[in-house]
C-alpha cells in the first residue's frame, strides 16, 4: 500500500495516477476538508473556491486529467480582463489601444515592456527571441535588476514595483527575476482585441476536486487522520502511524493505529515533512488574507485589478466580471486578496470583522459610488503558507521528489514546495508534482505502464 499525507490536489494527483499503475493507495488528511487550498464555499447556485483560481492556456496537466476524468467539456476558456488601479484612476489594460492611452508609461516604455512579455531581448539591436527560454539563467537577479535592464527605470518604478509591493511587501528586493519572467510568460494566450484567455471549470474547481474524489474512491481517503510519524527502518520506510483522535480524548485516550506502507508520499507543505522526516526545507512562505465579499451591484468594469497604492489588498477581483453571475443566483461575488509575510502583520493579527471594515472602507475611498449596503457578506478565508516566497536562489531550495538518499528509500515529497510549483504555483503545480511523485514509484517497482 502507498500511504499519501495530505488531500490536497497533489495528493489526490498522485493517488490517481498510482490507482492507474495498480497500487493501492490510502490518503490520510489532517483536517475534515479534501482539496486544501482549491476548498470551496455554497453559494446559491455552484460551489465557489475560498482562494480565486484560474487557469492560463500554458497549464495542460490539469487540463488533460480533467478530460481523463471525463471532464473535457466542463473547462471553458473566457476572457479575463484587467485594470490597473492608479491615482484613484482604474486603467483598464486589455487591448492595444487601452495599453497606448494608459499615461503612467512613455511609448518607449510600452514597447520595451512589450517586447519582454513577447519574449523577445531587443537591448543589442538585434531582437533575440530566444533570450527568455532558460529561466534559471536569471535565477540570481533581483526583479529590480532585471526589468531595470530588459526595458527600462521607469517601467519597474511605475508599473513594476508597485506590483510586487503589493505581493511580496517587505520581501520584494529578495524576489528572483526568474519568477518574475516565469509569471509574465506563465500567463500565455491574449485575444488582441480583447485581452486574456483564461480557464474555468463549469461548476467550479469543486467538480474537478469531486470527480478526483470518486476516482480514487472514498474509501482510500480518511479524513480527520493526522499522521503523526513516519518510520524508516534499515534505510527503507516501513510504516505511517496517524491520529484520528479528537479534542475530547480524555487523557490517555489513543486513536492511534499504524499502517505498513511499501511507499509514503508527503503532499503537504514541507513544515510537515520536516516533522516527520527531519528533512528541512529553507523554502520561506507567505500568508494570504482572502476575502469573498457577495454584493447586490457590481463594483468593478474588469475582471482582475491591480492595486498601485499602499492599500491593505493588492488586488481585488470581481469572479462574475469572469463568469456569469446567474450561476451563483445572481450575487455579484468579488474577492479581495492580500498577501502577508509574517505573522505580526497587522492584517494578519486582525479578527475578520476588523479586516472587513478595513477593506469596505478602502474600497469605499477608492470608488466614491460604492454603497457597502449593496455587500451582504464576506467570507474570510485565511492561509498562513498559501504561496512560496521566491527569493533568489529558489531552485536551490526545492524538495526532491524522491527522499531515498536525503530520508530513506521509499519516502517522496510531492508539496508546495516541489520544483513543479515554479516558477508560480499552480493547481497545475499540484498535479505535475502528484505525477511526478507516482511516475517515480512506478518505475521503482516497475508498473510504470497504465493498468
């Protein structure tokens, strides 16, 4: 049996594919809920994720195991637009004339910036289009130094930075350029007349998550099972023991049990690993405050808008400028997202309440027609490792798949802290790491064909 910590999407990859090769699999997840940071909230009409998600053209693994699933017809590609949110001015940023009328950039600036989302290095005279296509080769440059020489100072300082203050905050001159190139060329396909091609299941991600479910069986997923220790012994992992006690044991009370496993993959973030391997992982994280506000009128024109100003979100994205809103019974459903780096943030220490007023009141003073009346709730969804922070010299720092040499012969790591996940992470991420993890216990034990 192949135990899996952790029912997040990766764990749930893996099990899929591993059920593929003719293993048996188990997944124990610590909480109550499957599917980690793709979770969902009940509106009334479908489901809606707690933290946005969106798929760009360039993410063709998840994709293909949707249509294994029999899924294919439920990804519909759309238009997501979006805004630059700029001296109490939303730029709209979507087609070529609106990217010409933007005035906070020279033509100059604009062509340079162009020509880098292009992939295309025009500083010698002569355009190399293959300048962009080895991201670690910019691995150790800052952001800064990168923007500030493929196009030029003023598109980092008014249009750049403001961006990653808004993302990374404090941390933002720690950030590699390859992130940085990684996300511009992450993103993919654009309408030219339109703006951005992006994804989206009919239903939401939930129907993803539930037909992963069903795949791998319910059956071979426990939930509310902490795995509390992994045993390696004579350089080969033997067992899992899990918990699924409850805060109501009494004292001396176990609901312990240990499992034999022939192989053990950690699909969880690398904090975990590291309590039950010892196997440190110098990858630091960064906390995400989101909110999903249901509102009686729209708030925005676009789809996604970037904050430039020191505001306590960095963007605020409005799902049914995406997606039709009579899904979700005609609420007009908005998120607003912030990132925080440490824990004495003072977003991060506030209770919801106080986060709501400090958002409706921000957005109040940015759009002077907003009526917070028209908000009839916001969700707050908190995550304390939502993103990995991607400092200089991150691939130095990723797990390996395969824990043989590191912790003992048969322990994997497929987390968010996987090379997978770079350089952004991804739902995508999640199932190339689950995959690359199963693949590698396939050809060890030599069923690396589908069954």
């Amino acid at each position: 049996m192949i135990g899996i910590v952790g029912g997040g999407i990766a764990g749930l990859a893996a099990a899929y594919r591993l059920q593929t090769r003719g293993h048996e699999v188990q997944i124990f997840e610590a909480t109550e809920d499957i599917g980690g940071l793709a979770a969902v909230y009940e509106t009334p009409g479908d489901d809606i994720e707690k933290f946005y998600h969106h798929l760009s053209k360039s993410e063709e693994t998840i994709v293909e195991l949707a249509e294994g699933l029999g899924l294919g017809d439920r990804v519909e590609w759309r238009v997501g637009t979006n805004g630059y949110y700029v001296d109490g001015v939303a730029h709209p940023l979507n087609t070529p004339w609106e990217i010409l009328a933007y005035p906070h950039m020279s033509l100059y600036d604009k062509f340079r910036l162009g020509m880098l989302t292009l992939g295309i290095d025009v500083r010698g005279g002569t355009p190399d289009v293959d300048a962009y296509d080895d991201l670690a080769a910019y691995e150790h440059d800052t952001v800064r130094e990168f923007v500030a020489e493929h196009t030029t100072q003023s598109v980092y300082e008014n249009f750049v930075d403001p961006l990653l203050d808004g993302k990374y905050g404090s941390r933002k001159d720690e950030i590699s350029a390859a992130w940085f190139l990684g996300r511009v060329r992450f993103r993919g396909e654009r309408d030219p007349l339109r703006g951005e091609i992006l994804g989206y299941f009919d239903g939401g991600f939930g129907v993803l998550l539930d037909a992963l479910v069903n795949a791998v069986g319910r059956e071979n997923i426990t939930t509310g099972a902490r795995v509390t220790d992994l045993t390696v012994s004579d350089g080969d992992v033997e067992s899992l023991t899990v918990d699924r006690g409850s805060p109501d044991d009494g004292p001396g009370e176990s609901a312990a049990a240990t499992h034999a496993v022939d192989a053990a993959v950690v699909a969880a973030m690398p904090n975990v690993l590291e309590q039950l391997t010892g196997y440190g992982c110098e990858v630091d994280f960064q906390g995400a405050v989101c909110g999903l506000a249901t509102m009686e009128a729209s708030l925005l024109d676009t789809y996604w808008l970037n904050v430039a100003h020191d505001a306590p979100f960095g963007a605020l994205v409005e799902h049914t400028n995406f997606v039709d809103r009579e899904r979700y019974g005609g609420d007009h459903l908005l998120y607003i997202a912030a990132y925080v780096q440490d824990s004495d943030e003072e977003l991060w220490r506030m209770d919801d309440d106080e986060v709501r007023e400090t958002w409706l009141s921000e957005i109040e003073s940015m759009f002077p027609d907003f009526d917070r009346e028209s908000v009839s709730e916001v969700r707050i969804a908190r995550n304390p490792r939502a993103a990995p922070i991607y400092e200089r010299g991150y691939l130095d720092l990723v797990v390996p798949y395969h824990l043989d040499e590191e912790v003992g012969e048969g322990v994997y790591y497929a987390g968010m802290a996987s090379e997978a996940q770079y350089p952004e992470r991804s739902l995508n991420g999640g199932v190339v790491a689950g995959y690359e993890v199963a693949d590698r216990i396939a050809s060890q034990t030599g069923t690396s064909g589908p069954q």
